[in-house]
C-alpha cells in the first residue's frame, strides 16, 4: 500500500546534524500530511547511537559509509553511491538536508541528479573564506545552489541568499532548531554529567568548557589550544576544564600528550547530548571550534570563545556574547584570563539572548514545507534581536 502523505527523505550523518534534526523529525511525526523516511549515514556512528535517550531518532537505512581513516572525497563518492539506490527506490517528492556537511552536501548533489527537489536546513551561512570552515563553508555554498527550499536561521542568512539569486519566495527564516532541542533537553531535566565529571571535582571552582574538534585545527592549532590551556590551569588555582575530546585520531595526538594526567583537567570522552547541555549550562565560560556550540552558548547566558580566525555567526559577536580569538595560544590565555579577572566584562558576555532561535524553529520549518507544497500558509520568519543590547530568556 502506498504511503499516505508527501513523501519525505530526511539525511544526517553527523551528531550535530541528527541534533538539529531532532525537533523537526519529532514534529514531522505527528503529522499525517507527510510520509517520512530517515536515512543515516553514519559518519559519527558511535556518538548517534541512543542520542536524546528513548526518543532516539531511528533511521529507516543506513548507508555506513564510513572507513578508518576516509577522507571527504571518499566520503562524498560513498554517499553519492549508497544514497541513490535508496533515492531511486523510494522516489520521495523532497530530500531533507541539514547545514554544510559531507553527507549534507552530497546528499543534495545526489538528489538534484534525480531530479528530486532539496529543501537545506541552516541554509545561507557565509564565513567568507572557502577555507574557513574546510570543507563547510565550501559546502554550504554548492548545496545553496543544488537546493529549491532553504530554511535560513537568521535574517542575514536570507540576505546572503538573495545576494546570490535565490529568489526570495523560496526562502523562509527560521531560526535555528538546535534551540529547540536545547529548550527540550533543559525543560526534561535531562543530564548526567556526573557520570563523567564528579560534582566535587566543580565544587567552588570555575569551569572552562572546552569543544576543539575542526579539520583546519588538526595541523598545530589544538595543540596551541592545549598549551594555553595548560598555562590558565597554573595560573587560576580555582579553574577546572572540561574537554570531551573527539574521537578523531589526529585530535587525541594533540591532546592527550600535553594535558593528560594534569590536575584540574578533565579529559572525557565525548558526552551525550543531554550531559553536554548541562556542561554547557554548568561552565563559567565556554571555549569552541563548533558552530553549534556558538548558537547554544548565548542561549543559555554563557560567554564562549571562538577558537577560529573567522565565524559565520557574527550575531554573537555584534551583541558581546561571543569574541574570536584565532588559533594561538597567546590569544586563548588572554581572553580567557580577562574574563576571569575582569567582573564587568565576564558579566556584559554572561546574559541570555536569543540570537539564534526562539524554539520554533521545527514550527517554521515544517511549515515551511507545508507551504511549499501548498497545504499551509507561508509561516511568520523568526526576527532575531537587531540591537547589540538585545537580549531574551534563558534556554
């Protein structure tokens, strides 16, 4: 029997993908109007399994596209292979993506060569510099052109699309669903970071949050990160850091020699989303390569450092909740120290502001779709803060 419903592929591969995703396959799933169809393709495989606990999103297949060691180019030609059989035999009406990854990328690419219609979550993001994010920022750039629908977070993402020639009727604001799983995950309760790190090993101290994990910082800059970190820890007898270290092999190398078995540094392995949440609500600041981790911050009223020589999301950094420090050692010791020592400028960075989501975004984007296929009215664009004072709820 045929499915009842548009017919509905949605792609991830990635732990921040499948996050992101989350709220909108969970909204997805109380509505009739669509026939929805999940398939992974599993470049974080041990980080996916059992994500948000017993509402795990479950994929109806799995590519495996991974191998010790692949590449990008591997990872694209695999994904390429392995998703258009699935694409063929299913024949969904629209193929769901999210943000600027390989399986993001080429699953788009895949799609347009069947002639199936791509809709982009987190569609419109420019760093600027081909480079910066590698291969991300490169990524995001072609799917804008592979896809029909795109779901922007911000305003400024829409401009960045119109400014390419995307025609404006295909393009709605959303925010950005990585604020609806944070506002979910708080609201639960849901935690567990004492499983990793002992509340008595935080007691009376502060906490630096660390997430370093990006392709471009492999090469020397981690290691830069660890050194610095390595000096905070002498200088601030009250500091403990937190480091759910990567998975990646290149990321341990760097790593471990220089901080493993340090006092007051805590190297764990990569926590589930929901103990990561509350490390993020529990740190006194947060220091990231991430993307998503430069949304979520702010949200929850958290100073966070950006561990790169650009950013695509510059609304941190326009209303003082995030600042860039580049890739050295010198720049983290710095601007770490100054928010330790300076009250006045740790608490300009430490309020809550809703600057890349209003937990809606799952509403909008699901409403998006509707629209597009003309079963619902255009949904109202998520307006973000215009003013470098503004500032919302916590998470």
């Amino acid at each position: 029997m045929a499915p009842k419903g548009r017919r509905l592929l949605v792609l991830f591969g990635t732990r921040p993908e499948a996050i992101k995703l989350f709220p909108v396959l969970a909204r997805l799933a109380g509505d009739e109007r669509f026939a929805v169809r999940v398939v992974a393709t599993h470049q974080h495989r041990e980080l996916l399994d059992g994500l948000l606990g017993p509402d795990a999103i479950r994929a109806d297949h799995e590519l495996a596209v991974m191998r010790p060691g692949q590449g990008p180019a591997e990872t694209a030609a695999r994904t390429l292979a392995g998703l258009d059989p699935v694409l063929a035999e299913l024949s969904p009406e629209m193929l769901l993506v999210q943000g600027d990854t390989t399986s993001a990328f080429a699953g788009g690419l895949a799609a347009f060569y069947r002639g199936i219609p791509v809709a982009h979550v987190e569609a419109g993001l420019r760093s600027r510099d081909r480079c910066h994010p590698f291969p991300e920022e490169v990524h995001r750039r072609l799917l804008s052109v592979v896809a029909d629908l795109h779901f922007a977070p911000r305003e400024r993402d829409a401009e960045h699309l119109r400014a390419e020639g995307v025609e404006s009727s295909r393009i709605h604001v959303t925010g950005n669903p990585v604020i609806d799983a944070l506002r979910a995950i708080r609201a639960r309760g849901l935690g567990g970071l004492e499983r990793w790190v002992a509340s008595e090993q935080l007691e009376g101290r502060r906490m630096l949050l660390v997430s370093a994990h990006r392709r471009e910082s492999h090469d020397g800059p981690i290691a830069e990160l660890c050194l610095g970190l390595r000096d905070l820890v002498e200088r601030f007898p009250d500091l403990v850091v937190v480091f759910p270290v990567h998975a990646n092999p290149a990321v341990r190398r760097a790593v471990t020699p220089i901080l493993g078995g340090l006092k007051r540094v805590r190297l764990v392995e990569p926590l589930p989303y929901e103990a990561f949440a509350e490390a993020m609500a529990r740190a006194s600041l947060i220091v990231t390569d991430s993307g998503g981790v430069q949304e979520e911050a702010p949200a929850l009223g958290r100073p966070v450092l950006v561990f790169r020589e650009v950013t695509e999301r510059v609304d941190g950094v326009e209303h003082h909740a995030a600042r860039v420090v580049g890739r050295e050692r010198e720049g983290v010791v710095k601007e770490v120290a100054r928010l330790l020592e300076d009250e006045h400028a740790y608490r300009e960075m430490a309020r809550p502001r809703d600057l890349y989501g209003d937990g809606r975004a799952a509403e909008r984007i699901v409403g998006g779709l509707l629209h597009h296929f003309g079963l619902g009215e255009r949904p109202e664009p998520f307006r973000s803060p215009s003013g470098p004072e503004a500032a919302g709820g916590p998470a």
